[in-house]
C-alpha cells in the first residue's frame, strides 16, 4: 500500500514539476523567433532572404524560403538580437528588421520597376521590442537628413562648376570657386553638419556601453572603423564586449597581420577611369607602401603630408606609394584627390582589393618588397620614416 502511495505521489510530483517548468517557459517568453511576413505585390516563388546586417561585410543568407500567396516564415534561434536584411528577389529590395526571440510579422505592399527593382511602402512590423527601440534610439537621423539637405540647397550649380574645373584640370577655376564667399560658407556649413553627425553617433553608443546595443550601435554609426575607435570599443563593460556584435567590432578593430604573406596581383582604375594594374606600378621599385584610405577619414587624411615627406626623400631610392580610396562616393574622392595633390598613383577600390587585404579600419598600410611580400603594417608618420631609413640606408 506504501508503495502505491509513493508511486502516486511521485507522479504527481512530475506532473507538478512539468506544470511548473511550462508556465516558467511561458513565462520567460518563446526560446526561439518565428517571423512572419504579408508583403502584397510580389509573385508566388519569389525568394526571401535574411541577410545579416551590421556586420562590415558582405554575408552569405542566414535563411531562405519562399513567398507562397504572399506570405512568408522563418523560424529559429539567436542567442541576443540581430539586425537582419529581409531581401526579396536575389537582392532586388529590402527591408531593415531586428530580430529577436519572439513572434514576429512584417506587412508591406511592394511595388516592381521596370528595372526589376522592388521598393516597399505601408511597412509595419510588430512582435519585436528590439526593433521598435533600434527606431526610437536612431530617429534623429531623420533630422540630419534635413539638414544635409537643407545646407546643399542653392550649391548645386556651383558644385558642378567645381567638379567641371576639376575634372578639366583648370586650378584657376577651381581657386576662384573655392575662394568665393558662397563656397566658404558652404564648407563651413558642411564642417558644422559632420560635427553634428559625429557628436550624436558617440552620443548614441556611450548611452549603451553597458549592454549589446553598444558596439551594434558603433557597426551601424560607422561604415569603416579607425585607431580613433579603440577608446570607444574600450569603455564598453565585458558583457558588451563579449556578445555578438562587440566581438565583430573587435575583430574589426583588431584585424589579423598578413605579415609574412605575399600580395596577389589586381587592377583597379585611377581618376579618369583609366586601368592599371598593381605590377605595372611597382615593376622595378624596392619597396612599395599600399595606403588605404578615404575622403571622409580625418586620420588618413593627416598622414598625407607624412606620406609626401617619405616619397620625396626615398622615391629616387627604390621607395614607391600606392593609395586606394575605399570611398563609396567618387565626387567625393575625387575632391580629395583635387585638395590633397599627392603625386603617386591613386586608384579606387572595388571592395574586392580591400577585402583581400582585410582591411577593416582605416588609415591601414602595407609596406611590400620588390618580391611582393608584405614586410609590415601600419607604418605611419615617423615609424615609416624610420623603417625606410633602416631598409634604403645604402
């Protein structure tokens, strides 16, 4: 009788236990994220990718479905929130969603070009807290979109004169613009507005030094890292550091050394569009240093006048420099170039190049032998004056 007793009150126990642990889970929210998606406008058949977001580099797709009476899910598990491209059509459209462990639905009416381009309007998305704060945290965009507006209005003329002058050669031009009253208080206004934009970027990721939202912010906020963002990555507690996007953010800052390694051969085209390829440049020198850099990056821009002292002192030795811009804006590259006047080729890149160097912060160097092995990085200022003092001293 002792034993049926036993039996029974063992088994209600479990039953009590499985009870309990239920209305735990139900409690602690689904452990994974179904996301549910009504876009109208788009054909049966047409594929859906999630597509990794701020991560600095081209992903391959996390998931893949299909769109069935326009409709769609994806179902599984991430460990914290992540920002996801929600792309349609092979990369034709698509649609910024942080996802989390929740339900999550995406309507939106879709539209087609004649182009095979889709754009999107009426879009809602609910089901995701992470979401609805990442909007509330980054709405003051919207206000720099205004004012970046609102500050290139009545240039636009004289911005085309500008670049005419350039692209022609025509310095006179370019002085007697660049000297008149109506372009200096355009270029002071444009100094103002990338202070404004720089000042609410570390504003937004010091507010989240604490948690994961930090160094997410600090992927989304800048396209491209520099040394200057080490002591931002560095105020962030452990727990920021150690999840997902604060361990993409220092592998960024931190990249590996391809010292040792040797330099494949690429062509990349300069100013007026004209091919060159790398061999063709350094045929015959001893030394050659490959600068990555950027119109819109203070610290590369710093360091030019410290390049043009090293190529004048060792040029004639052996010593050869080759800059590429990683701009994405070329007008903008191309003013650079026109301030700048360095006298060694400048090419553009095309993401490929960069990436074979694993650049992910700028300015980034390699000082490469006439063998074409990379000997050292990051040479700068008195370090590179040094290094070619020691390797052209005969």
């Amino acid at each position: 009788m002792n034993t049926i007793k036993h039996t029974i009150f063992g088994i209600s126990l479990c039953l009590c236990m499985v009870s309990h642990n239920i209305q735990a889970q139900k409690k602690a929210g689904p452990a994974h994220y179904t996301f549910e998606g009504n876009i109208a406008g788009l054909p049966d058949g047409t594929i859906v990718q999630l597509i990794p977001g701020a991560t600095h580099s081209s992903e391959p797709a996390f998931q893949e479905t299909e769109i069935k009476d326009g409709k769609f899910i994806f179902d599984d598990f991430l460990r914290e929130p992540r920002l996801f491209y929600v792309t349609f059509g092979k990369n034709k459209g698509s649609i910024p969603v942080l996802i989390e462990n929740s339900k999550i639905k995406l309507t939106a009416t879709a539209v087609l070009n004649n182009e095979g381009r889709i754009t999107f309007s009426d879009e809602i998305i609910t089901g995701s807290k992470s979401h609805d704060y990442y909007k509330k945290e980054t709405a003051f965009r919207e206000d720099l979109n205004k004012d970046y507006a609102e500050y290139h209005k009545g240039t636009e003329e004289l911005s085309k004169l500008y670049s005419k002058a350039r692209t022609a050669g025509n310095k006179k031009v370019m002085d007697s613009i660049g000297n008149s009253p109506e372009w200096k208080s355009f270029e002071a206004k444009e100094k103002a507005f990338f202070t404004k934009v720089k000042s609410s970027s570390e504003n937004l990721i010091t507010k989240h030094k604490d948690t994961w939202w930090g160094p997410f912010f600090m992927m989304t906020q800048y396209s491209y890292f520099t040394p200057d963002q080490k002591p931002v990555f560095e105020q962030f507690s452990e727990t920021a550091k150690k999840s997902y996007y604060g361990q993409l953010v220092d592998k960024d800052l931190n990249p590996k050394s391809l010292i040792g390694t040797s330099v494949a051969n690429f062509d990349l085209k300069d100013k007026d569009g004209k091919p060159y390829n790398v061999k063709d440049i350094v045929a015959g020198k001893k030394y050659i240093l490959i600068d990555f850099w950027a119109s819109w990056c203070g610290p590369c821009r710093k360091e030019i006048p410290n390049l043009k002292t090293a190529y004048s002192t060792y040029s004639d030795k052996g010593f050869e420099i080759l800059s590429i811009s990683i701009d994405k804006d070329e007008k903008a590259w191309l003013k650079a170039l026109g301030i700048e006047n360095m006298p060694w080729h400048n090419l553009l890149d095309d993401d490929k190049v960069s990436k074979a160097f694993n650049v992910k912060t700028i300015p980034a160097t390699y000082l490469v032998d006439s063998k074409g092995v990379i000997i050292s990085d990051n040479l700068r200022g008195a370090a590179l004056e040094e290094k070619l003092k020691e390797l052209l001293k005969s």
